[in-house]
C-alpha cells in the first residue's frame, strides 16, 4: 500500500501535466514569551481529473519544511500511525505526506469512494465529539484546522441513495491512531493522562498498535436524514479508541508502562434545525467501552473500563449582517463508578463571535474554549483579510490559562501571537 517517495514524486510530476491542479503555499510564523515557536514553510498540491467512464481521481500531497524550532523536533517515531499513511522525513526538518488519494465512482443510486481520505461526522466547533473516523495529529494541540490535523486513512467508503435518506458504510482497513508530540516537543502533553508516580523510576514500552487489516479494521455507517425540517444523522462505529490506554505493572527495573489500544462501540446522533436567525445543533454519543485511568496504580493494571454519554448542544445566531455568534456547552459523563483520576462528569463551554468586514475581505474571529471542572481555558483571536483573490494573510494569538497539571493550562507558558500568509495558484 506505502509508496517510495522516488515513486510518489514522480507520479505527482507526471500527473501535474495532465490533472486540474492546485497549489497553496502558507509560510507561518509564531512566537511565544521565549523567543520563536513555530516556523513552517507548507506547499500543498492538490490534482484532480474526471473520466468519461471511469469517475474521478482526487491527490493532495503536501510538503513542510520546520524552522529550527521544537514544534516537533527530530524525527517522529510515527509508532501509532500505519506505515501506509505515515509522513516521509527528507531530513529532520522536511517531510512529504500523501494526504488523500481516491477515486470517486458513480452508481445508480449511489457513490464509493476508494483510498486515503478524510470523513466528517458532527458540526461541533473548536472541541470533537462524533468526528470519531480519522485520527488526529495533535502536534499543535488542538490549534490547527480539523481538516489539517486530521490524518486521513485509507478506506471504502460508500453512500446510497435511499428513499429514507443517505446510508453510508465505511470499511477501514488502515489501523492509525492518533498522533501524539514527542518528548521535547512544544506542545508535548504533561498533563497526567496517565496516574505515573514520580517517586519510582519508570520505563515505556513501545507502543502495542493493532496492525491486522482485516483483523483489526473500523466499520462504521451513519443514516441522514431530513424530517420535519430537522437534519438528522444516526450514527455507529465500531473502531479503535484512538487514544493509548497506559497499562502499569511493576518490573525488574521498576515501573513499566506499556501503551496499547482498546475497541469501543460508538452510537451517535446529530441533529440541526434553523428557527429564523438561530440554528440549535446538537450531537450525542454512547462508548460501551472507555479504558480511564484509576488511582489506584497496580489494580487491574491502572485502568477501569467504563461506559460514557457524551453530548454537545449548540446554537448559533445570525441575525446581524455578516456576523455569527455561537455558543456550546459539552459534556462527557462516565457511567460506572472507580476511582478514576478524571472527574466522573467532564463539562467545557465554548463561545465564537465571527465577522465578515469590508465586502467579506477582512475576517475576524474570537473563539473561547473555557473547562467547568478546572477553570482553564485557551483564547484564540484571528484576523484574516484577503489582499487579493489568490493572496490571504492572517494575524493571530493563542492565550492559555490554568494549573501545569490541567488540559490548557499544561500549555500557559506556550501563549503565542502569529502572522501566516497563503498563496494560491
């Protein structure tokens, strides 16, 4: 399934000649209390062709080259991501990533869509909660875009055209999780996800990925329908926890911790409706199986496995020109009852003003993501304004508040201010 990179680039060559291209350059810049934090060079090419008889061909690749900074230093063990769909390192700076590869075909009452993609479930801003199909890179935390951060996989994905609404099934036989920062990285998480004592030495054990393609694949469907002026999605996955669940058990040199995945069953719903110039969305979700950290370290290996509900309720309003003001309170609850070392009932808010200025070409945006439980929160302030068709630049700043030991608050000394600028070709 992995290309050579020789391979890729000369088919990304060849096919720039003959396939519709699209070339985005962003160079992006970011500096925090200690100097420089992020220096990115990103060209994105993106090429796609239509066949009379054979459907369509879709292929972004993208290129980066890092600065000399931490943002993920050296070269990325990649452990928890599948050989097909890992990133290719030139050098400890530069890396090629297929991003997506597939092909479109048409049926009678239908679509497949075949390779490397990326598939959208929930309308949830700023935080996830039914976009439980691909795993993500948390490089930068949960800073960039979600159709960045993702990290598209390969896979069938279907949809039939139904009396009764749209019927997707999803086949995924490309067993990556979620990327996480190395140790060193600036947004390496510190956080405690594991209960890891620091009075003992302690040592990890490489990562336990599933790697069976047909063995350990994600199936997933997901029914849409309209009804009564309602949009309504029902939704199922059976798949991979993308987080590690951290096993603990005492060896010879002292703690060992040994990460490894764990299947859940997902049910969702989404639902939306407007009522004039407000839009109430909502989504929910039910794990019969979330592996969560205990404190009581040793027994049964440091984990419970409960069953969790988590829902999200928004409403957005529209009703002054060009501007969008939209609030939502998230909630994640756990069913059964340990010592966990997370709260049973978990509830974050979040609050976005967005508005379009000067005949749409400035943008600015004000997004707040503040936890109930511990009192941290992150600001994200952005500004955008299109100096020509083609040619985007954009201010921004990402404020984080709270104790080391929080979900935001780890990152209080990585507040940064930044300026990026998109060309398009």
């Amino acid at each position: 399934m992995r290309l050579s990179l020789a391979g890729l680039l000369a088919i990304v060559a060849i096919a720039a000649n003959a396939l519709d291209t699209t070339i985005v350059v962003d160079v992006d810049q970011s500096w925090s209390e200690s100097g420089r934090q992020k220096s990115l060079l990103s060209a994105t090419v993106e090429l796609s062709h239509s066949f009379e008889s054979a459907g369509s061909l879709n292929v972004i690749v993208r290129g980066q080259a890092l600065g000399p900074d931490q943002l993920d230093p050296g070269r990325h063990d990649q452990a928890s991501v599948s050989p097909a769909s890992q990133r290719w390192y030139l050098n400890d700076t530069f890396e090629l990533e297929l991003r997506e590869f597939y092909w479109d075909f048409d049926l009678p009452k239908g679509q497949l869509r075949v390779g490397k993609q990326q598939v959208v479930w929930g309308q949830a801003d700023g935080l996830k909660l039914l976009d439980v199909v691909n795993p993500q890179s948390f490089r930068e935390f949960i800073l960039e875009d979600f159709d960045d951060s993702r990290i598209p996989t390969w896979m069938f994905n279907l949809e039939l055209f139904l009396d009764i609404g749209d019927l997707q099934l999803l086949w995924i036989p490309d067993t990556s999780m979620h990327s996480l920062p190395m140790p060193g990285a600036t947004f390496e998480i510190t956080a405690p996800f594991a209960n890891i004592p620091t009075a003992i030495p302690f040592s990890i054990n490489p990562i336990d990925r599933p790697d069976g393609a047909f063995s350990d694949s994600d199936f997933g469907l997901r029914l849409a329908l309209f009804e009564g002026g309602w949009d309504v999605t029902l939704n199922y996955m059976y798949h991979y926890d993308d987080f590690p669940v951290i096993r603990k058990r005492i060896g010879p040199g002292g703690l060992e911790l040994s990460p490894g995945y764990e299947r859940t069953h997902t049910f969702g719903s989404s639902l939306s409706n407007s009522f004039g110039s407000f839009i109430v969305r909502a989504e929910v979700v039910f794990n019969t199986d979330k592996y969560i950290d205990v404190t009581t370290t040793l027994n049964n290996e440091g984990v419970e496995k409960s069953r969790e509900v988590g829902y999200v309720v928004g409403l957005d309003w529209s009703g002054m020109t060009d501007t969008l003001v939209s609030v939502q309170t998230f909630q994640s609850i756990l069913l059964d009852d340990a010592n966990y070392t997370r709260d049973d009932r978990e509830t974050n808010f979040t609050f976005l003003v967005r508005r379009n200025l000067m005949n749409e070409s400035l943008l600015l945006e004000f997004l707040w993501i503040y936890s109930a439980n511990d009192g941290d929160n992150l600001l994200r302030l952005k500004s955008q304004y299109a100096l020509t068709s083609n040619i985007d630049v954009s201010l921004y700043a990402d404020i984080f508040d709270g104790e080391r030991d929080q979900l935001f608050g780890q990152f209080a000394q990585r507040d940064q201010i930044g300026i990026r600028l998109a060309v398009g070709f």
